[in-house]
C-alpha cells in the first residue's frame, strides 16, 4: 500500500512535467494546426541559458526567471521568421520545418555547450518526505515541480477565460477566418500563442533536467512522452493534455516501480501508438458540429 | 417599429408575434409593396440629387476593381459607389462575382487593379483586419459564428479592438437591447442558434465595431422565407435609424430591391446595370433577363 502511494505520488511529479510539454503542443496546434517537433529542442536551448546564468549568478531563481523570458522570446522569434511563411501551407511543409528546427536548434547547442552530460540544480532539496515516518516517495522539489506546472496552467486558464487577450487567442483559434472579419489582428495572436509554448516549454525543461541531466537531446525522449500525453488528451484540449500527462506520469511510474525501470520508455510508445490505433482523436475529444 | 419583432417572431410558438411576422411577410409582397415604392421614389430623389456630383461624396467607393483567385478573373472593370446612408443591392446570377465583389473590398483578394476608397481614404491591398479598422464590416455568407464560443463571446469578439472597457459593456448592452433574442441567449453556446438567430448575431456581432459600411452576402440564404421578412426589415432599420450604408448582395433579388436605394446587376464579372431599386424592380424586362423573376 505505501509502495502504491509513492509510486501514485511520484507519478504525479513526472506527469506534470509530460502535461507541461503536452500543454505547449496544444497551444500551438490550436492556433496554427502545427506540431511543433522542436518543442524540446527548444526546451534544452533555454535551460542551458538557464545553467549558464545559474552558474554566473550562483542564483537558481535568476537562471529560472532568465529561460522562462529566453522561452517566451524564442517561441515567438521562432514563429515569426520560420513558421509564418509555412502557416497555411500544406502540412508537411510545417512537419519539415519543426524537424528542421529541432536538428538545428539541438546542433547549436551542441557547438556552444558541448556534448557532454551536465548536472542541472534542483529549486527545492529532494530528501524524501514523510507522513509521520511514512516515506511518500516524493520530496520537496517533486511538490514544486507539480505545483509549478499547475500554477501555469490555471494562470493560462484564466488568461484564456476572463481576459481579451484569452477571447482574442481562443477566437483566432476556433475561426481564424471569423476572427480576421472582425479586426483581430491574428497574426499577433499567433505569435503569442507561440511565445506562451515557448514559455511553458522553457517551464518543463528546467523542471525535468535535474533528472535528465542536460545534454543537447535530453529533452527527446521527454518530448515523445508529452507528445503522447497530448495525444491521450486530444492536442486540441488545454484540460486534456493535464490529465494525459498525469494519467501517463502515474502509470508509467507503475510500470517503473512493479514491472521493472528498464519497460518504461518502451512502455511509453506502446501507449502512444495504442492511443494513437485505437482513439486517435484522444479521450477528451469533443467532437464540434461545424454547421453551416 | 417594433425592436423586438425578430425576438417575437423567432419565438414563433407565441401567437400574437407569429401573427406579427406573418403580416409582415404578406405585406411585403402585397399592399405595402406600393408604399414601400413611395419611400423608395423620394430616397430615389434625393439620390439624384446628392449623385449630381459635387454635393455629397459616396461613402464607399469602388473604381475600375478587376480582382479573381487563382488566374480566373471574376470581375472585370467593377466600379460602384455607394452614398452614405442608402442600401446598394448587388445581384445577378451564381458566379456574377457578387461575393468575390464583397471579398476584395474587405481584403480577403487582392484585386490586380482599381481602387477602394471609404470617405476618401484608399483602403485598396490593406489586410482584412485593418479595413474593419477603418470602418467596413463584411458579413460573409455561411455566416461565420464562432460556434465553440458563446453568443456573449461571439459579439465580444466583435467590439474587441474599437472601445475601451466602458466602451464595450456600452456596445454590448446596445446590441442586447436592439436584439433582445441575443440577449435572452447570450450564455449559450453560439452552436445552439437556429439559422434565423445566427444571422442576426453576425449582423449585431458586425454592429459592435460601430461602423460606417455593412457588406451583407447573401443573409437570405438558408432562411424561412417569414425569417427572411425579417432580416431585411432589420437592414431597413440600421438604415433608416443609424443611417448605416450597406452593400448587400443577395440571390434573392426580389427582397433586396424592396428596400434597397440601388439595385446593380453583375453578370460574369461585370456591371451590366446600374438603376434606382425601384425603377430596376418595375422594369419586367431587365428583371426577366438578369433576374430571373
């Protein structure tokens, strides 16, 4: 039973991380119908300029406030040179363009920081914690880093519900076409859409790397799972792609913890492409009537 | 008139408003046909007179459009002006141009050439959205609610870049009041709407930008005919009460000419006609031709 309750905990802690990759994809799709590939590779990039400000600054909280600017700028530079001229093309020409983007990016970062596996600070200490002497399995971090993510998320929910920008994202989204008709400068939207990936892109990887460790593909195998995890959820639903990535951060830790460590990643593909044969359009798919 | 008409008559099961509705349909194509040309003599008239050149600019103007998509050229030569405050009805036959017309003047083609113009300004090659800005709204055909937002939502979107805070809740309650059947509906689902309601919020969602020129396409197409009655009651009104200009362009040329000012007959890209609404309407012969009724 405690076995169970830690393996339950620390799933938790890892899902977040998997719906915080899986809630960047959904922004981008809804908005563009774009599956950014480089959304990793983007992540590692802003982690490293976290690392680099860190050990400048001796400053773990700089280095944090640093990638999550580093990450709402590069989402929108990104989006602004490459991906506008393929927005409205067919869609491999922007399946070609992210790839692209995800082997340059990680190249770039191979030439300025090297290959090599770099230990990545944790905010908070990860001593285990305990319910009387029960070990949970988690620690202090694992709580930061699943109420970091979930901060994030109800801050962009509510930016999506109550304020204009939110009806102006959510218009353009829903209706481009619609929303251009009526003076919303969709452009702009979407170039925010993409700066609010990036965003909480740079947010996952600084909070997977002290497990990963940092090296120019450590976020790929990370990106395959919150891709998986969006893809559980729908890729069209903000909603979804938390409880995906918490439904798969759970039961792969299941898998670590009762089957054996070495399963999981295998573990993590057979769930996508299960998903993927069997619902592709994701448990949390609404399927909208389009009358017209 | 009643602003609750299209509220009333949109309940439908209500009796007295059905009542209403109907009346009104009958006396579009009977008695009140007669007055309406009587209105439409003197507006007639005072068109000329502000047509005689140097007395009052048109509101919208389009010269010499020549615009297409994909190397087909759909329209040839195009040049309409509409005055300020009067209703221009664009018809002809399906592929005239009608709707690429109302396309190009809101940006959505870039036309090869020509000009158009609002109170003088040249908005020729502008993006769709800075043209609202401008003043143009475009109700396109198929009516583009945003059906996963709601009907509040949907008219929101529309004030979105014209008011301040104050400025939208204002333009918000004047839309709820003029149209109280969005009112009644305004926390539901845009997707919930029957096509009569739809059409009214696109036109009320165009409204929240306060502007100058309203392109109508086609906002007849799909209706009951007695929901029709309704709908060109309604672009009466923002006529004749807000002194809006409107373009509209519609297959169903015989409601259009009852309460237009200028009837204009595209035919394969071009202007064939040009004439007063009510002197197009009584010309049985251009109307067997073009028109079809």
């Amino acid at each position: 039973m405690t076995e169970f309750l830690q393996f339950t905990l620390g799933g938790v802690s890892f899902g977040m991380v998997y719906a915080a990759i899986a809630l960047s994809l959904v922004l981008i799709w809804r908005g563009t119908r774009i599956l950014n590939y480089s959304q990793g590779a983007m992540a590692v990039l802003t982690t490293y300029i976290a690392l680099t400000v860190i050990n400048h600054t001796g400053s773990y909280w700089e280095g944090f406030v640093v990638a999550l600017a580093a990450g709402l700028v590069l989402g929108a530079v990104i989006e602004r040179t490459v991906i506008r001229p393929v927005e409205n093309k067919p869609p491999l020409n922007a399946v070609v363009v992210t790839i692209g983007l995800l082997v340059l990016i990680e190249g770039i970062a191979g030439i300025i920081y090297g290959g090599q596996y770099r230990s990545f600070p944790t905010a908070f200490s990860v001593t285990g914690l305990h319910a009387r002497s029960v070990p949970l399995g988690i620690s202090r971090n694992d709580v930061f880093v699943a109420s970091a993510v979930l901060v994030v998320a109800l801050a962009l929910a509510a930016l999506f519900r109550f304020t204009s920008v939110g009806l102006r994202l959510r218009a353009s989204a829903f209706n481009p076409y619609a929303a251009r008709l009526l003076g919303v400068r969709v452009g702009r939207v979407l170039t925010l859409g993409w700066a609010l990936a990036g965003l909480i892109g740079a947010l996952a990887g600084l909070l997977v790397s002290p497990d990963t460790f940092l090296y120019p593909s450590s976020m790929d195998s990370i990106f395959v799972l919150g891709f998986t995890a969006a893809v559980i959820g729908g890729l069209d639903s903000p909603v979804g792609a938390i409880v995906g990535g918490l439904i798969l951060g759970v039961v792969l830790n299941y898998v670590g913890g009762y089957l054996g460590s070495n399963l999981v990643s295998i573990f993590g593909l057979v769930a996508l492409m299960a998903v993927l044969l069997i619902r592709p359009s994701g448990l949390f798919s609404v399927t909208h009537e389009r009358r017209v | 008139m009643p602003s609750s008409a299209e509220a009333g008559a949109e309940r439908g099961g209500g009796t007295s408003s059905a009542g209403a509705g109907a009346g009104r349909g009958r006396a579009q194509s009977g008695g009140g046909r007669e007055a309406r040309g009587r209105d439409k003599q003197s507006a007639g008239a005072g068109q000329t007179e502000r047509g005689g050149g140097t007395s009052r600019a048109a509101a919208l103007e389009v010269e010499h459009l020549e615009s297409g998509y994909a190397g087909v050229m759909a329209l040839r030569d195009v040049s309409i002006s509409a005055k300020p405050g009067t209703i221009t009805a664009v018809l002809g036959a399906n592929g005239a141009g009608k709707t690429t017309l109302l396309a190009t003047i809101s940006g959505f083609v870039r036309p090869r050439q020509g000009r158009v113009t609002l109170d003088g300004t040249d908005l020729t090659r502008r993006a769709p959205e800075e043209i609202v800005r401008a003043g143009i709204a475009h109700v396109p055909e198929g009516q583009a609610v945003i059906t996963e937002l709601t009907v509040e939502e949907n008219l929101r979107v529309g004030g979105l870049w014209r008011h301040g805070q104050a400025g939208r809740a204002a333009a918000l309650e004047d839309a709820y009041k003029r149209f109280p059947v969005l009112a009644a509906a305004r926390n539901r689902s845009a997707s919930t709407l029957s096509g009569g309601e739809r059409q009214i919020l696109v036109i009320a969602r165009a409204l929240m930008a306060s502007p100058k020129v309203l392109l109508l396409d086609e906002p007849s197409l799909g209706l009951a005919p007695r929901i029709v009655a309704q709908v060109m009651d309604l672009i009466q009104r923002l006529r004749d009460e807000s002194g809006l200009t409107v373009v509209l362009v519609e297959q169903n040329a015989r409601s259009a000419l009852a309460i237009a000012d200028l009837g204009v007959v595209l035919n394969v890209g071009r202007v064939v006609v040009i004439e007063e609404a009510a002197v197009l309407g009584a010309d049985e012969a251009l109307r067997k031709h073009y028109l079809g009724f």
